[in-house]
C-alpha cells in the first residue's frame, strides 16, 4: 500500500534541498538552459510551483489543468520571473500541496490526472516527489540521479516500469538492477531483453534522463521507450 503520510514528508524534505540549491543561483543563472530541451531554469521552477497547485486540484476533485495549453502558458508566462519571485512561488506553493494533503480524505478513492490518467489519492504524494526530484536534477545544480534517495530510485524504478508494460511499442524487457531485483516491461509477448545497470542508470533511461549507454543487454538491442 501506498503511506501517503511518509511520502508528504518526503516530498518536504525533497522540496527543501532543491530550493537550498535554488537559492545559490542568481538572475542570471536561473534564465540560463536547464537540463530540458527548450526549458531554462526559470521554466523548471515554474513547472515545479504550478505542478503543485495542479495537485492540489487533484486531490480537490477539480480538473488538474483548464487546458494543456493553458499549462504551458502559465509555465511561459512565470519562467522569465527573478529569483527571489521563483522561490517564493516554490515554496508557497508547496505548502498549499502539503495542507490539502494534510486535510482529512479518503486516500483510497479515485482521482484524475492529466489526459484522463486515474490513479489512487494514495499515490499523489509519490506523483509530486517524483516531480521535485527529478527536476531538481533537471536544474543543473550539481544534484545528479546518483544523489537521489535510494528509496526513491527504487520506487520510481518500478513505477516507470509499470508504466511501459504492456506497451505494444514497447519490447518486453526485464531490468536488474545493482540490487538483484528483477522488475519485468514492455510488452507481455515475446522473449524478454535483459537489461542490466546501476540504479541511477536504469532510472536515467527510464525517465528520458540518459540515454542508456551505460546499460549492458541480453537477448537484444536496448528498446527504444516512447517519451513519458
């Protein structure tokens, strides 16, 4: 089962490293390139503020966005902010995500993401932390994948793994980890292609974060994932 209470503590935590890490950037810095194509710093964090009040309407039961338009709108409209007006939004924004979890619900009820994507409530908590860890990667900071939590890696390992299986664009695969674990994907027909890695590694390529060079199969070439 999913302990949404542990993973609101978790995204808390998360949130606080990667605004210690913002906050050693500057006006100039934040408008430079992140690690996403055509995004700068300043859209990662503005992503990051309106992804959290995207949540907290979630939980809410109300449509997580108007419009996927009107998301990147609200994304380009904040990213050329300064600094201190991004953190501020980081920040306060959090706390509104951390409130509406605080409030009492029923965590085991249905909720809508983007794209008619379900999920339960449990695992909205998991779904922000995942957005505040690997976007603080994705800032440039000196944060890498290796830095993350090894809980988190772990987690968000099968997570995406969940994800691809049964993708009919997808080869089966089985992945093994450093760990020892085995976690199948891709399509459920077919012998599978066995992919081998450290955990930052398997995460990177899972996640459109590397791009599996590190990797070593078995069975047949590295599949090609569809972007998350």
């Amino acid at each position: 089962m999913n302990d949404h209470v542990r993973d609101l503590a978790s995204v808390r935590d998360a949130t606080e490293r990667l605004l210690t890490a913002a906050a050693k950037l500057d006006n100039v810095s934040v408008a430079e390139q992140s690690r996403l194509p055509g995004w700068s710093r300043g859209h990662v964090l503005a992503h990051l503020a309106r992804n959290a009040d995207a949540l907290v309407n979630v939980l809410a039961g109300r449509p997580m966005y108007v419009s996927g338009e009107a998301r990147d709108a609200e994304i380009e409209r904040d990213a050329p902010r300064p600094l201190n007006v991004q953190l501020t939004d980081v920040r306060e924004s959090a706390v509104r995500f951390q409130e509406a979890g605080a409030a009492p619900a029923d965590w085991s009820r249905t909720v809508e993401l983007r794209n008619g994507v379900t999920d339960s409530a449990s695992r909205v908590p998991f779904r922000r932390w995942v957005e505040v860890e690997l976007h603080h990667v994705d800032l440039g900071t000196g944060y890498e994948l290796e830095d993350l939590p090894e809980e988190f890696t772990q987690r968000e390992i099968d997570f995406l793994a969940d994800r691809f299986r049964g993708h009919p664009d997808v080869p089966a695969f089985v992945i093994e980890g450093d760990d020892g674990r085995l976690v199948s994907s891709g399509r459920r027909e077919g012998e599978p292609i066995t992919v081998t890695g450290r955990q930052a590694d398997l995460l990177g390529w899972l996640a459109g974060r590397r791009d599996g060079s590190a990797l070593t199969t078995d069975g047949g070439p590295l599949p090609a994932l569809p972007p998350l």
